[in-house]
C-alpha cells in the first residue's frame, strides 16, 4: 500500500506548534537540553515552545530524513541560495504568509519530524507557513552537497504567530534552491550526526492529495 497523504495542518513545526515540549525544547540561548523528537507538553508559563529534533527519527522509520540530505554544512553558502532564504525567513517574520509561500516551488519537498510531503499548490505551501508560528532569523549558513544549505536559525515572535517560550532558541535545517525557489526544506536534529554516522534507506514523498483536495482545508481555489 503506497503513503497515504496527510495534510500539511498536521506536521510538527520547527518553528513551533501548541504541541511543545517541556523544559527548553532543542538547542536554545538558554543551553537547555530535550530529551525526544516526540515530547508533547507545555512549556511552565502555559505558551508553546519549539518542538525538539534532539535525535534523528530510526531509519526506516516514515519520519527518516532522507538519506540524500546532508546533516552538516562546510565552508560559506551560495550568495544566492542565501538571498532566497533569507528574503523567505524576512517575509515570514513579517507574518506574510502567503508571501512566503511564494518563495517555494511548486511541487516542493517539505519534512518537519514528519513523512515527507509534496506541496504542490499555493494554497499548500501557504499552509505550511501558517504552521510555522514563530519567525525565525539566519544564525548561520553553510553550503552543503547537492546545492543544500545547512542553516542554524534563531527562533522569533511573528506577527499572527504565538513563539511564546520557543523564542530565542536555537533549530537547524536544510534548504535546497533551484532557479530561485525553495524546492526542498528538511528540519534537522539540533546537532550534526557524528562523523561517520550511517543512515538508512530512501524513504518515498507522500504523493499529492488528489485533484480538488487540499491540505488543512485550504481554499481549493487558490492555486
């Protein structure tokens, strides 16, 4: 039986989402540590915090990052693979959703301590943003094989978001842009594998919903 498709309302965001954890999620200013990828409290003062992808999800498991998406970065990113992410990361700290989305191509490879997911219309790669509910800043940027860049970024309030005690933390990614687009965004454990680390098999993208449907509810009309 082939992946079913889930919609794009359901995956656990880096930049928080009201399932949180307890303490100081992953990596943050504040030097906490997490225990599980899969911890689902509130932080103390009731406010979400930021998921932690403290460990990597078991390969083969449907949550396994893709074994083609480096872990680590090396050396300075591409100027114009950074512009594109950071002019993403802008508009999302402005709370323009939609004008984020834009900066992901259609059909775009999207993984947040989930299955991995097609986002084919603008109507699903609008969803995926609002589930991003705090901004976040570029905290540093390496290149990275197959075009990827690693980024480390610093975790903010956003407009129409709810950081709450996420904010100032600290997550790890991995974006690959092609002709000025996003067209694959990976969430990564907080800290790189160790040297030698060895990584599963290929695990299949969900396909795309079928035509008509959309993630989360989203307008079937926009596209």
């Amino acid at each position: 039986m082939g992946t079913r498709f889930q919609p794009l309302l359901l995956i656990v965001a880096v930049f928080a989402v009201p399932a949180v954890l307890g303490g100081c999620g992953g990596s943050s200013s504040g030097g906490g540590s997490s225990t599980s990828t899969t911890a689902t409290t509130k932080a103390q003062d009731g406010t979400p915090a930021v998921p932690s992808a403290s460990a990597e999800p078991p390969a083969g498991s449907p949550e396994a990052i893709p074994p083609g998406v480096p872990r680590r970065g090396n050396g300075p990113a591409k100027v114009a693979n950074k512009q594109v992410i950071d002019a993403w990361l802008a508009a999302l700290q402005l709370g323009d959703e939609k004008a984020a989305a834009r900066y992901f191509a259609p059909g775009a490879l999207v993984q947040n301590s989930s299955p991995v997911f097609i986002a084919k219309t603008l109507a699903q790669r609008t969803q995926f943003q609002r589930i991003l509910t705090c901004g976040a800043k570029d905290a540093g940027a390496l290149a990275a094989p197959r075009d990827f860049t690693v980024i480390t970024y610093k975790l903010v309030e956003r407009p129409g978001g709810q950081c709450g005690s996420g904010t100032g933390h600290l997550a790890r990614g991995a974006i690959r842009v092609v002709h000025g687009k996003i067209a694959e965004w990976y969430r990564l454990p907080d800290a790189p594998p160790p040297v030698g680390h060895k990584r599963g098999p290929q695990v299949k993208p969900a396909p795309a919903p079928p035509s008509g449907a959309t993630p989360g509810g989203a307008d079937p009309g926009v596209v």
